[in-house]
C-alpha cells in the first residue's frame, strides 16, 4: 500500500511541476509575442486559467497531505493528549465530508455541462473538461482527509488498550 501510495505522490509532485513549468512558458511567450510582435495569442490567456485551476486543487490536495494549509490550531494545540486527537479526528472528518459534498454537486455541474455540449470561448475545448479538475481534487482532498485520521485515531485506540490492559480486575 505504501508503495502505490509513493507511487501517486511521485506522479502529483511531477505533475505539479511540470504545469507550472508550463504555465510559467505560456506566460513567457504571450508576454513575449505581445511585446515584441504586437501580436496575442487568444488562447494562452484561457489555458493560463485553466492551468492555475488545476494546480490550486492538486496544490491544495499535497497540502492536506502534508498538513501545510492555514489553520487555527490555539485550541488544538492546548488540549491535553487524549481531546487533541478526538478534536483532529473531528475537523479531518468534517473537512473531508464537506469536500465529499462539494465533489458530489461539482459531478452533477460536470454532467450537466457535458449534456450541453458547450465549448470554451478561445480553446474550443469542451467546457466540462474545465470543471472536472474540481471533483476529482475535492475526492482526492477528502480521501487524504480521512487518511489524516489514521494517525490520531490509532494513537486513541494504543491509549485506550494500554489502560485496560493496566486495569485490575
């Protein structure tokens, strides 16, 4: 499991890269061709956006992963051992329930754009290919959510085992 776990996060992290390499090109040249040229390329301007979208959600996927999103953690971080890992158990799950909800209504918009057949302005691409980066990280978000979870809950279940086998009977 933890192989193909390494695996995935070797493809997200190359993946990430190469998009903002790109990015950082079609940025590069439109700036480049406007300048020198007079000339602007319609569809940078679009696949520019669309690339940023993708790379806020897989960016935002590797940083529930590593634990690196804002948060408020005063509370957390005060509480004594056993309520810390009740409290991060807690805000996991109901952080990756409401990605799950986000991810089921952003599919039923995917669909709904896929039966209408439009296309992008510039790209002539179809515009549910646009949205689908949305479902897909918002799964892929709640899923490392709840693999967030493992560490505190296994830390209960260790805590809760050493007392009773310490208890007498």
């Amino acid at each position: 499991m933890k192989r193909i776990l390494g695996y995935i996060d070797r493809i997200e992290r190359l993946t990430l890269v190469w998009i903002i390499l790109g990015l950082a090109v079609i940025g590069f040249v439109q700036v480049f061709s406007r300048y020198i040229f007079n000339y602007s390329f319609t569809w940078f301007e679009e696949l520019g956006r669309y690339l940023g979208v993708f790379i806020a959600f897989l960016g935002a996927g590797l940083g529930v992963k590593h634990g690196t999103h804002f948060s408020m953690d005063l509370l957390v971080a005060n509480l004594p051992r056993p309520w810390k890992e009740l409290l991060t158990t807690a805000t996991n799950s109901v952080s990756a329930t409401f990605l799950l909800i986000i991810a089921y209504y952003s599919w039923k918009i995917v669909i709904k754009m896929h039966g209408f057949e439009t296309t992008s302005a510039a790209m002539q691409i179809p515009m549910y290919l646009a949205y689908l980066p949305i479902p897909v990280f918002c799964m892929v978000m709640s899923a490392r959510f709840f693999l967030c979870n493992i560490e505190p809950i296994s830390s209960l279940l260790k805590r809760g085992n050493n007392r009773s086998e310490g208890a007498v009977p």
